[in-house]
C-alpha cells in the first residue's frame, strides 16, 4: 500500500482527503459536535457532555497515532508539533486569541465549515476572513510581527531534541524511546478515557460517545494517509500532518483562485472541502439546510472580529481546536497541550465577555 500510495501521492492525498473531510463534516453536523458550544454548555447548563465527547476525539486520534507511529505507517517526529522549538509564547497567545476569537464568530474554523454546509451564509464569510487573516499573519502584513515575537520567545529544547512528552520523558528517566512513548499514551490516554466515561450522562448518550470516536478516528486516518504518502527521496517531501482548518481555510481560498496553476489540491485544501461538502449532505439529507445571514450590523461586526482573531491566533499557535486540540495531542507534543488549554481558557473569558454584552443590549 505504501509503495502505491506514494507512487500515487498527489492524488491519494487529495481524493484520501476529500473522503475523510466528508465523513468529518457529516459527522460534526449529524452530532452537533461544537468545541466552543461544549465550553458553553458547561459554563451556561453543567453539561460536560460535548466537552468529555472532544476529548475523547483527542484521546482517540492520540491512541491512534502512537500505534501507527510504532508500526512504522507514520513517523510523527518528522510533523510541525514535537519540533525542538518551544514557541510557547504562539501557543499561549494564539490560543488565547482563537479561543476568544471563536465565541465572537459562533464557533471554531471547523464549526464554521459545518454552518456553512448547512446554509449559514454568515460562516460562510467568517472562514473567507479567517482565510485571509491566516495568510496575513504567516506570510503578509501581520507576518513580520508574528514571527518576531515567536524569534525572541521560543526555547529550543537541544538536549532533549523534541517538545514531544515521550522524548522528554526518555531523556529524564533513561527510558527506551518505545517504551517512553508506551508510557505516556497510556498514562494521558488512560486519564482522558477515565474522565470521558466516569460520568454516566456521557456513558448513556451514544450521540456524544460516537462524535468523539468518529473525529478521533477520522484524525487517525490522516495520520495514516499522510504517514504513507511521505517520501525521503521526493523531489519536494510533504511532512506527516492531518486534520486542521486554520492554515487550509486560506489555502483552499488561494486553490480557488489558482486553479490553473495547480489543478490537485493537497489534502489540507480537500479536507476542508470535503468537511463543507460533508455537511452539506448531511443538511440536505436530514431536510435541516438552511440559509441564514447575519441578524444585525452588530452581528455582523462580532463575527469578523472573531473571525480575525482566529485567523491571526491559529496561526501563531500553529492549529485550532481539532488541529491542536486533537491532531496535535495526538502527537504528545508539549505545544499542543498548552494550546488546548489556552484555546479552552480563552473560549470561557471569551463566553463571560459576550454574555456581558448580550445583558447590556437587552
């Protein structure tokens, strides 16, 4: 399969990508899996329920991973996440700002995609401008900026050579690399997996139970597709990466645009895609589509602001909620960790401040 898969990896990576974006897309729509909405269900109602469901997506992609990492299919050292730059200071703040970011624009890049599936014609703009912002912040007028704060505050970690946990692990104890990476997805795991199912609300709500393990699961199976498309000896080799819609957002905005210059999106562009499309069906299917548009000029405003913001913010914590919270976890990078929790830090400031609005305009 390997030697196909890289023969083939232009197409594979696009037409694998497509498929997984679909099922991702169908199933967010279909469970109404919302990180920001699960943030909010707690604040507002006590239910954990969608928040226990993300993380057992994380915990999920997170098992996946490590065993395909060890059977050889991928090699996530080569990915972004564990690199030996500590960037902790896009990892704090990005977080903080996308976190905050995507209260204001009703959800996350990847809730966002599946609102517009469904007709949300307001989605549909705040990922245009999630898009733009994004490319801004990595390469345009925000670029310089963002990659100045990011040169005088990362920490290269050069004794230990990643910001992998395993790695770290290994380089403290003296364990084995196998063995180090055994340890830690079993103790993190074993935790994620204790506080998803100790709660008997999420344990008799199948909805949340298999949300979780169908994103996880759709996570590892860009682990595994990318994984087996990387080629050493390629002209130009594609790092291992999977589900995140940040950075993709902006590329499938620039496909578009460029069609003729490259007619094969890579997989970032199609899974994006694939998630728009998959919602769709899902809307279609279930009689559920919808057009809407914003309500007011002030709803317009806090949408693009939020959108901004995680336009800018998810690129200086190199990911969102699915492509740090899950995708990067799922990595045991130190950088993913400390960027869901500023992303989950930043969507209940985020929520307490909107809240105050709302009050003050009633």
């Amino acid at each position: 399969m390997r030697e196909y898969v890289v023969e083939n990896a232009a197409t594979a990576l696009s037409v694998g990508g497509l498929l997984i974006g679909l099922i991702f897309g169908w199933i967010v729509y279909r469970t109404n899996f919302c990180t920001m909405g699960s943030i909010s269900d707690f604040m507002s109602f006590g239910d954990y329920r969608r928040f226990r469901a993300w993380i057992l997506a994380a915990a999920t992609a997170l098992i996946g991973a490590q065993i395909l990492d060890a059977n050889g299919i991928v090699d996530l050292s080569r990915s972004m996440y564990p690199a030996a730059r500590f960037e902790w200071f896009g990892n704090i703040v990005g977080g903080l700002l996308f976190g905050w970011g995507m209260v204001f624009a009703g959800g996350c890049a990847s809730r966002n995609l599946v609102r517009a599936g469904g007709g949300d014609l307001r989605s549909l703009i705040v990922l245009l401008v999630i898009g733009l912002f994004a490319y801004m912040s990595i390469g345009g007028i925000i670029g310089p900026i963002r990659a100045e704060l990011s040169d005088r505050t990362a920490i290269t970690l050069s004794g230990v050579g990643s910001t992998s946990i395993d790695d770290i692990l290994a380089y403290l104890t003296g364990l084995g690399a196998a063995d180090a990476r055994m340890v830690a997805t079993t103790i993190i795991a074993g935790i994620a997996l204790i506080y998803c199912f100790i709660d008997p609300a999420f344990r008799s709500s199948p909805v949340h139970i298999f949300a979780g393990l169908g994103i996880g699961l759709c996570a590892v199976a860009g682990w595994a597709l990318t994984g087996l498309a990387y080629d050493d000896m390629a002209a130009q080799t594609l790092a291992p990466i999977s589900l995140t819609f940040v950075r993709p957002t902006g590329d499938a905005v620039e496909w578009l645009q460029r069609f003729t210059a490259g007619p094969v999106p890579g997989f970032g562009v199609t899974t994006t895609l694939g998630a728009l499309f998959g919602a769709f069906v899902a809307a279609v299917s279930s009689g559920r589509f919808k057009l809407t548009s914003f309500a007011s000029p002030s709803d317009t405003i806090r949408n693009l602001y939020g959108a901004a913001l995680m336009g800018i913010g998810g690129v200086m914590a190199l990911g969102c909620t699915i492509g740090q919270g899950v995708t990067g976890v799922s990595t045991l990078a130190v950088g993913s960790f400390l960027t869901l929790a500023a992303i989950i830090t930043g969507g209940i400031l985020g929520i307490k401040r909107m809240e105050a609005i709302l009050m003050a305009e009633i």
